[in-house]
C-alpha cells in the first residue's frame, strides 16, 4: 500500500473488500487540500472501462470537501458531506452513502455525483454536463443555471427548481413546491407528482412517445427505477405551442 494513505481504526479496515482497501482515505486525518492530493496521486487504471477505486471514509459533514478531484476514478464516501461536495466535478464517478448539504456538484463539468441520501439547496446549479442523481430529496434552486448535463432527484424538491437553466435535463420523481421551471428556459423537466405552483409563463404537457422512450433512458443510467409514463413534462408555454404548431423542428429557436 502507498506510503501516502493514512490509517485507521480495524474495525472500518476489515469491514472492507481487499480491493476497496487498495485506496483508502480518511476525511477524519487529512484535510480538504491533503485529501484532494492524495487523491489526485492514485494511478489510473489502463482500463477506462475499469477506472481505478477509491474509498473514503470518515465523512461527518465537512463543507468543501472532493472539489476539483478532476480525474477518471471511482470515488465512494462512506458518511455524509457538507456544502459543495463534488462541486466542478470533472471525469470523476462518485458515490456518497449519506446526505449531502448544498450546492453539491455545483458547477459539474463532467462525470457523475449519486447521493444515496438528501441534499440542500442548490444541488447541481450551474452545472455544464454528466450526471447528478440523488436518492432521496433536494432543496430549493435544484438545477438552477443549469448549462447542461442532467440532474435526477428521486424523492421531492424545493421551490425555484430550474429558475435560470438554459439547457439539460432535471427529472423529479416526487413532488416540487413553488415556481417550478422558467419560461425562457430550454431544459427539460420532467416530474412524476404535482407541484405547488409553476413558474409563469410555464405549463405541464403529457409525454410524447419519443419523450417517453428519452426519460425511460435516463432514467436507467442514473440508476433510479420508474415508468416514463407516470411522468409529465414541465414547459415554457410558448415552447409548447410552437411545438402543437408544428413549427418546433422548423424554428428550433422558439424564444
């Protein structure tokens, strides 16, 4: 084992495989900027299909914590992060076995971010590509300034969902509070329960069958089950109606 890596207690070590032990941190003995370059040290694995995987341990809520790690590997938390984890992440697939605070994978270029807990306000905002997807409920401004990439969010979210976003995908599998989607906004939003109020200017639509083949796809790779048709489709009202005018393929650029 690398000289680098730090100790801890046996308990956690024999409660681990031989290969999740290979590359073990703890957030309890390095700090943020230790942990990243430690991180940042692991060889990569020859094999992209295979990238190399490290665990982390000792995750008791610390704020800004894994930003930047940049690199093709596997990462997984054991224990809940703070505010921005995972924020500008690039290449790296991560996995965080709790809750997360806000802003996680804030400004997310690349890559995916599953939280098989909660998150806080925030989540995903700004983010440019790969995949957020959390497993049990988002605070409000979920999606915000969204460039890109899409964010998937099994339980319930807060209010301003997508207040902002030009482009990607934000699929709800619960309910959604106030103001719900943008009207001069290109994502795609979808939502399977009801929303306390939409944005003005915005309406819900069934699913076409093509969007319906298109959710149940992304629905696969973040890795949460459903059944497309069970969701509808948040809209910019005069998206929608250029869309029923036929004109959507001809005159893409409805705003």
């Amino acid at each position: 084992m690398n000289d680098s890596l730090v100790s801890f207690d046996q308990e956690s070590r024999d409660a681990l495989s031989e290969e999740e032990r290979e590359y073990l941190f703890s957030l309890l003995q390095l700090s943020n900027s230790e942990m990243r370059t430690a991180i940042r040290s692991v060889p990569l694995s020859k094999d992209s299909e295979h990238p190399t995987r490290v665990e982390v341990i000792g995750a008791e809520g610390q704020h800004s914590a894994l930003m930047r790690i940049e690199r093709h590997l596997k990462v997984r938390v054991r224990g809940s992060l703070g505010d921005y984890a995972f924020s500008m992440n690039d290449q790296t697939a991560a996995k965080i076995f709790g809750n997360v605070g806000h802003g996680v994978a804030e400004g997310m270029v690349s890559g995916s971010v599953r939280v098989r807990g909660h998150a806080g306000h925030g989540a995903a905002t700004a983010m440019t590509g790969g995949t957020v997807a959390i497993y049990g409920n988002a605070g409000d401004r979920a999606g915000g300034a969204m460039r890109g990439g899409g964010l998937f969010v099994r339980g319930s979210v807060g209010n301003d969902v997508g207040l902002g976003a030009l482009a990607g995908t934000i699929v709800i599998g619960g309910d959604a509070g106030d103001n719900l989607g943008d009207p001069l906004s290109d994502v795609t939003v979808f939502i399977r329960g009801t929303a306390k109020s939409l944005a003005e200017g915005v309406t819900a639509a069934k699913l076409r069958k093509k969007q319906e083949v298109q959710l149940g796809l992304l629905l696969i790779t973040a890795g949460i089950r459903g059944d497309a048709s069970d969701f509808r489709r948040i809209v910019p009202t005069a998206k929608l109606e250029a869309e029923n005018a036929a004109r959507g393929e001809v005159v893409p650029n409805w705003r």
